[in-house]
C-alpha cells in the first residue's frame, strides 16, 4: 500500500526541546555559512568531499541534529529484518544507527559506505563505543559500491544531494537490492515545475535551491522523487520543511521515501531511461 502525504510540521509530533548547540541566532549564522560554504577544494568529488567534512568536523555530529531533520522518522518505519543485511550509504559518523536502538542487533550485518576518510575515522569510533559487532565502516562510492551479498535495506540520509551522479547512486541501491528490498532517502530537494503528483514548489523555493548547487556543490535537484517512484514501488512518502538550526523564518523542503523493489524483478545495471 502507498502512504504519500505533505505531513506538514504542524502534524507531526513534537520532541522534547533540547538546547541549541550552536548557540543561538549568531552561531546559527556561523555554522550556517560554515555548511554552505564550507570548503570544497579539490580535483576530484572524493577530494571536495573530504575537504567539506573536514572542515566541519569538530561540529558535524551537532550541527546536524539542527538541519538534518527526518532522519529519526525514516529510519522509525523502516522494518528491521531478523539476521538482514543493511547498507547506509553516505552514512558519516554512523550516528544515524542510534535511531535502531536494540533493533540494530537482529541485523546480521551493516555496513556504512562513505567517501571522507574523516567520517569513517569518526564512524569507527561510534562503532567501536556502541559495541556494535555486526556493523563495519568502508570506504567507498555508492555509484559502484559492490556487495558480496543482496541487501535487504539500503539508505541514504542526506547523502543523495552530495552524490554529483546521484541517478547512478539510485541505480547501483536497485541493483544491490534483493526483490522485495527496501530503499529509504531522506533528503533536501525543490519540486519541478510542474510537480503533480507531488508537492508544488514555489518559484522563490524552486530558484532558491537550484542555485545553491553552484555555491555549495550540495546537488539539490527536482528529479529526486520522480526518479526514486520509477524505480520503486513507493510504500511511503512525506514532503514537508524544516527548520534550518535557529534562523527565524528560515525553512529548507526535504522529503522521505520508502520505496520496494519488485518482488521477481531482476537486477540489472541500466536504469530507465533519463534525462541528464
């Protein structure tokens, strides 16, 4: 069955407030502009990569429980299989396996797949301090990433819009799947134009997050969902906004998909045909 619905803030169930790591309306600014503007040198996308994270190590873990919003639902409705294979891709600092709770014990392996070899420092030693025995942090790029065995999870949280080839990311997530596995993304995006069946986008919004792909090298796109619902089957889907840390009247649109490969359906290395 499909769930697809805007679950706009006012609907969704409040947390507990926490204080603000970062320090009200100037540290905002600050770690904002770190975020955005953050360092991107480099030949190559592993080298940007690396260089970004790097720079925003000392922060990163608490910067983003301000601006990575959906994480914590995603991975909530997400069915942990008994003795399954889970792969996060663009996991960072492995913080996102907190959202399992004990759950993350009935996996028989999880394996987080990232390009900054400062992330995978900080992963392993997330790892190491949670004990968890059945979840490895590699190096690697989820346009190719091979597994020795079909997955029956495979995420990406905020990781899409750091992906240049992000369609091929998609693709390779299709492939590693086994028939009925599941795909769940949460992530920044605007809509197209002409959105319908999805959420519709203003100009301002749609303009807004296209441009930043030339400042930040975060590739926000509007094919995003409608690439995702070609390939999967969608089980649940929710497009809304979130806050963007402390800055008043300041909201980013993101969205969360669970998606299912068709059951029978064989894995194969080109996806349909697209648009580059």
């Amino acid at each position: 069955m499909t769930s697809s619905h805007r679950c706009d803030a006012k609907s969704q169930t409040p947390g507990a407030k926490t204080p603000d790591p970062s320090g009200g309306l100037f540290g905002s600014i600050k770690m904002g502009w770190k975020v955005v503007f953050g360092t991107k040198r480099g030949a190559t996308h592993q080298e940007r990569i690396e260089a970004y994270y790097q720079s925003q190590a000392s922060f990163y873990n608490e910067s983003r429980k301000r601006i990575l919003h959906g994480r914590k639902e995603l991975w909530e409705q997400l069915p942990v299989p008994d003795d399954g294979v889970w792969i996060d891709f663009g996991g960072g600092t492995a913080s996102n396996f907190e959202f399992l709770g004990e759950s993350i014990g009935r996996l028989s392996k999880v394996t987080l797949v990232d390009l900054s070899d400062t992330m995978l420092k900080m992963a392993r030693e997330h790892i190491a301090r949670n004990a968890w025995d059945n979840v490895t942090a590699v190096k690697g790029d989820a346009t190719c990433y091979e597994a020795p065995m079909q997955v029956d999870i495979i995420t990406f949280s905020y990781a899409l819009t750091m992906i240049p080839n992000w369609f091929d990311a998609i693709d390779n997530a299709f492939k590693l799947l086994k028939p009925g596995g599941r795909i769940g993304v949460v992530d920044f995006y605007v809509s197209r134009k002409y959105a319908k069946p999805f959420r519709q986008h203003s100009w301002l919004t749609r303009n807004l997050g296209m441009f930043g792909r030339d400042i930040n090298n975060i590739f926000v796109s509007p094919d995003h969902l409608p690439y995702l619902a070609q390939r999967f089957e969608t089980e649940n889907l929710c497009e809304t906004f979130g806050k963007f840390a402390s800055l008043p009247l300041f909201r980013t649109p993101y969205y969360r998909f669970i998606g299912r490969k068709p059951m029978g359906e064989v894995a194969r290395d080109d996806g349909p045909e697209r648009a580059e």
